[in-house]
C-alpha cells in the first residue's frame, strides 16, 4: 500500500507542478527505502539548485515580460506597419522622409499616450490593425488591450494640391475628442502624378 501511495503522491506533484519538479528529484529519493536499487543511479540535488530552475523558468520571464521597452511593444511594430501600408512602391521613395520628420512625432505621440495611461507596467497597450489598402487612410491603431478600446488612431491621407501636385497627409484621431479631430503630424511631397495604391 505505501508504495502505490508513494506513486501517487509522484504522479500528482508532477501534475500539479507542470513537470518543475521531476520524479528524480531528492525528495522521491528520501522516501523510497534505503535498500532499493533504483537509488544507485539517481544524482542527488540540493534545495538551492531546486529553487535557482523554478526562478529561471518562471520568475525570470515574468521579469522579462515586466521590462519591455516602449521601443519594443509600440515603436517598432508601428514603424514596421507604416513600411508594410507603403509597399514597395511608396516606400522607397518618401521612407527617409518619414523616418527623419514624421516618425519621431508620432513616437512623441504614443510616448504621451503612455505616460497618460500610467506606463506600460500600468496598462497593456498595443499597435493593432492591419493597415488597409487601396486609398484607404489606415496605417495602425494604439489599442488599450485592457480595456479593449482604441486610443490613438494613425492615418495617412492622399491629398491633391491644385497647381502643386500629390501629397501624403500625416495625422492621427484620439478617443479624447471621439476621433473627429485632424492632429496633423506633416506632409510629404509624392509628385505631380497620381500616387499608386497603398500596399502595392
């Protein structure tokens, strides 16, 4: 009887403990008799070496989830979503202009948005929405994954200037204002010629 107990007492600590803790570990060691053969082969570890596997596998990646940076979560998936609506097309021609005058406004932007809604730490946000195509204005959304909401919304406008030829309208909605108001983050010049379809 003490030995299918003992077995159980095994299989529902592996069980409970998602396999962190093996069969072969000191504990199984101690209760099994002094004279099983089983134990010959079995190396021996102590409580600290036990502790430092639970804290690399659980505790350090929660502390590398806690430590992402803005650059990580937001920045960077905006910046790639922004290259992904250019296409191949647009992208090569106003990229260097965007990277230099309109992209660190809208990391100003969403850096505010943060500090507004109290840090990452504080909230889950997010870049969501895959930018559309065609003349469509949508390039990325800053989500509030907590509250499942839209914060800030950034479009990209083609604009016909009489006598001055095709421009792209930089500019983002917030839900303060219930997403009505054009904040204009800048232009840049395409041409006198009709501009191709976003994400060509």
């Amino acid at each position: 009887m003490k030995k299918h107990l003992q077995n159980i007492i095994i299989a529902l600590v592996a069980v409970l403990t998602l396999g962190v803790i093996s069969p072969n570990h000191e504990i199984w060691t101690n209760l099994q008799p002094k004279n099983d053969a089983r134990t010959a082969d079995i190396p021996t570890s102590s409580k600290h070496d036990l502790r430092l596997g639970l804290e690399d596998s659980i505790f350090e990646r929660e502390s590398f989830e806690q430590h992402l940076s803005v650059e990580e979560v937001l920045f960077q998936p905006a910046k790639e979503l922004a290259y992904l609506k250019f296409g191949s097309k647009i992208g090569p021609v106003i990229q260097s202009e965007f990277d230099k005058n309109i992209f660190p406004k809208i990391e100003e932007v969403i850096q505010n948005a943060v500090v507004s809604t109290g840090g990452l730490e504080n909230r889950m946000l997010s870049i969501t929405e895959y930018p559309s195509g065609d003349y469509a204005e949508k390039m990325f959304h800053v989500s509030d994954k907590n509250e499942n909401k839209d914060l800030i919304r950034f479009h990209v406008r083609t604009e016909k200037r009489p006598l001055d030829g095709y421009f792209y309208n930089f500019h983002y909605h917030t839900a303060e204002d219930g997403f009505n108001v054009h904040h204009s983050l800048g232009d840049i010049y395409w041409s006198k010629n009709t501009p191709p379809k976003w994400l060509s």
